[in-house]
C-alpha cells in the first residue's frame, strides 16, 4: 500500500487544528470531504488517528507517531519537486545553507574547481530554519551548529570551536580577558525559545525576548536585557559598539556539522561533503579575519 501525500497533508492538517472545521477551511476544503479523505487514510493504514468525543479531537497514539513521521516524509517530497523543476531548467546549481560566522567559501572553491559545471549558491539560515530548510530542499547541504533535530537527516561533524560571552558594554565584566561560567550564573540569557539549547551547565533565567538570529542578540544585549554566547567565528563577522565578547573557556565548545536529508542521494552532494571536510581545518581556525583570508587564497591557489 503506498502512503498518499495528499491524505497525509490532510492528516497534518487536522493534527495541527485538532478542528476539522478549520483544518477544512485551512485546506479550503469542504469537511465532509476532510471526514472522508481522514477515514480513508484510517483504514490505508488500519489505525484509528484520532478520538472523537464531546470534549474535541485528540491524537491517539498511532496518530502522534504518523506525525511525527509526516513532516521528513512531506518535506522530501516537496524537495523532490523542486529539484525536479531546476533541472527542468537545465541549471546545475548546489545551494548551500550556512549559520553565522561559518565561512563556506574554502569548501566551495575546492568543489568548483572540480565541477565547473556547478554554481555554488550560499544562504545563510538561522537556528529554526535549519531542519526544514534541508528537509524541503530549499537548500541542498547546510554547514549547521548543534543542536539539531536529526529526523531524517545525515548529519557528519566537521569541527569544533571555542564560544565567547557576549556582554553589554557597561558589565561588570566587560573588562575582563576571560570570564567563567560561575562568574555569569544567575545572569539573564538572550537566547533561542528552546532553553535545552542553553551550552552553559549554569542556570540562568530566560531574559524573555525570543530571538531569531545573532542580529537580534546584540540589539538586546546592547540595550542590557541579559548576557548571550556565541561561537567565536561569528564574532568576526558581528560587531556592535555597545556589545563586548569575552572569552570563556570553560564553556562547551560548539559543534559545526554537515548536513543533509538522509533521503538525498547525489554524487555532487558527496563530492561537496568530500570538499567540506578536507578544508574543514582551515575553516575552523577562522577565529579572526586574517586567517579567514588566508585560508581563501590558500584553496584558490591550490585548488
């Protein structure tokens, strides 16, 4: 029996309503149709999904688990979509997703003087967007910090490096060559929704501001709000005259991977990861901007 991507969708819509109602106007569907087209999925897989009573819809158990499954499963397809449609094109384009900081110019001058053919297309993303991006094929291979979640992706790490305390320039601190993580505990942290993500063993109360990538960090940090870390490489790139960086080094490094939908078979692909990791030394000592540099010219001239 194969799946239906069609009944799937409809699946996910309604999980996420948990309302027929407006899941079918969502879908722009009638839900008598919406009814219908869930019972049959019911039956394609001989699972109820949802419990119906007078206190709403819920997800049962089998239903949980087919959502959870659904989202790597609609994003390959959607991938699939759009690579068919660039090819149809006749363009050969290798679109290549970066988070902040991580110079993929090594890796791509390495790849393109082996494939003349290919353009390589950079963008950066930001934490959230990293899993989806890769999933629906908006970006091919993403250079990505952990954590990540790895559901349907094949994830390679390439390096690690040191993170820094990003400080308003007023802290008491602000002076310091390095700090410690027990000299920030307590401290109010810019950081991302999900405070699992947090690299310090320390607590610190969430600030309350929801940030969406390291532009956003600075300006709250600036304006005093809370402390925040970064990988030492995006602050070659990030520069705020109220904002400091501090050393830390007793904080867990961060892990910089390769990644790519596990459903992605390519021998382009494979070539760029093979580019990737023989320069992922000299990306990783991309601590300051002159080594950045000298790590470019170094692959242009020895390609």
């Amino acid at each position: 029996m194969d799946l239906d991507l069609r009944k799937l969708r409809y699946f996910v819509a309604v999980a996420d309503q948990l309302h027929f109602g407006r899941a079918a106007d969502e879908l722009h569907i009638a839900q008598p149709v919406l009814s219908r087209q869930i019972r049959a999925l019911e039956q394609d897989l001989g699972a109820s999904l949802f419990t119906r009573d007078r206190h709403g819809v819920a997800l049962t158990d089998a239903g949980r688990q087919l959502l959870d499954d659904a989202g790597p499963l609609l994003a390959s397809a959607h991938a699939v979509r759009r690579r068919v449609s660039v090819a149809a094109r006749g363009s050969r384009r290798l679109t290549v997703g970066f988070r902040a900081g991580i110079p993929v110019i090594p890796a791509a001058r390495a790849f393109e003087a082996r494939h003349l053919d290919v353009v390589v297309d950079v963008q950066r993303i930001e934490w959230e967007d990293q899993a989806p991006m890769l999933l629906d094929g908006r970006i091919d291979v993403g250079y990505v910090r952990l954590p990540i979640d790895e559901a349907g992706l094949r994830v390679t790490p390439l390096y690690t490096e040191p993170r820094v305390a990003v400080l308003p320039a007023g802290h008491r601190l602000a002076g310091k060559e390095e700090v410690t993580e027990a000299d920030l505990a307590g401290e109010p942290l810019v950081w991302h929704a999900d405070p699992s993500t947090q690299p310090t063993r320390r607590p610190h109360p969430n600030a309350g501001y929801l940030v969406r990538g390291v532009d956003e960090t600075l300006e709250h940090v600036a304006a005093g709000r809370g402390i925040s870390f970064l990988a030492r490489s995006a602050t070659v790139f990030y520069s705020h005259p109220d904002v400091i960086y501090v050393p830390i080094p007793d904080l867990a490094p961060d892990q910089v991977c390769l990644a790519v939908a596990a459903a992605r078979t390519s021998p382009v692909v494979d070539d760029f990861f093979t580019a990737a990791q023989a320069t992922a030394e000299v990306t990783a000592e991309c601590g300051n901007y002159e080594m950045w540099q000298r790590g470019i010219d170094a692959v242009s001239q020895h390609g």
